[in-house]
C-alpha cells in the first residue's frame, strides 16, 4: 500500500459516495431544488407566492441559452393560455407547472444535462393515459407551429 491509498475498510464516506453516484450537473439541481423548498417555506399570502414562483421561472428561462429560451419561452405561453390553472414553479432548478403543487409538466433544457435536445416531461400528475403506454417525455430540438398545436393539446389533456 503507497502512502496515498487508504486502507480497504468496506465502508466509504456518504461524500465519496455521493460524488460517485450522481454528476456535477444532477448535484447542481439537487442544490436549486433545496433553495426551492427553502423559499417555499416562508410565509406569504397565496397571490403573493404565485407571483414569487411565475417571477422565478421567467427569471431562470432569460438565463437560458438562445435555443433554450426560445423554446422554453414559447412552452411557457402554450402552458398558462391552455392550462391557466397550471400555476408556474421552478423545480429542480427548471420551468414547470403544478396542480395543486405538484409537478403536472416541465421544460428541461438541454444545457441543464448536456444533452442533445431539450425536453418536455410529463410527470404522473398529468392526464395522458392512453390504453397500457404512453410517452411522458418529448425531446425538443426546436418548435414549429405544429409541434406548439400539439403540445397545446398536450398540455390540455394532462391538466384536465
């Protein structure tokens, strides 16, 4: 054994652990969704947190990157025109809808994980059941108005 190795106890530490398991980028969104229950803890009147939580999630789509902000934008005016009872709130560090406060919808983008394209999701809070599967999850590379007709009816069926 050098002098650098530790010596093999079976057991490893929940930061060795913890930095083996998850990457920097799902770490990071760990972190936001922490200062998100934090802030959601303080006391304030219901039309005052709405406003809270909608400024927050127009606030990190302006951080996004260009082809990110674009999309997400326009998923954020599909969502409040077709599911106006969908009220905005950052989870995970992203763009999402809630009923009742729990996750209906979400824009993930691209850069949050280093993909490829962005994503719409889907969690299963929303209505979309249709015999025995369904997607829950749709990738985005960018949006045309067909792919905002159908996200629209999308989004109509998951909130009802």
């Amino acid at each position: 054994m050098t002098a650098r190795q530790k010596p093999a106890t079976g057991k490893s530490s929940a930061t060795d652990t913890t930095s083996e398991r998850f990457t920097d980028e799902e770490r990071d969104a760990m972190k936001e969704r922490a200062k998100e229950l934090k802030a959601s803890a303080r006391r304030m009147s219901r039309t005052e947190r709405a406003a809270e939580e909608e400024a927050a999630v127009l606030a990190k789509i302006a951080e996004m990157r260009d082809a990110d902000r674009v999309m997400a934008e326009r998923i954020h005016g599909i969502v409040t025109a077709n599911a106006p009872d969908l009220a905005p709130k950052l989870w995970y560090g992203m763009p999402s809808y809630a009923r009742d406060g729990k996750v209906v919808c979400f824009f993930q983008s691209a850069e949050k994980f280093k993909a490829r394209y962005a994503t719409l999701g889907f969690s299963d809070q929303a209505h979309l059941d249709e015999g025995s599967m369904w997607a829950t999850s749709y990738g985005l590379t960018r949006l045309t108005p067909a792919d905002e007709v159908r996200i629209a009816t999308l989004v109509k069926k998951a909130a009802n």
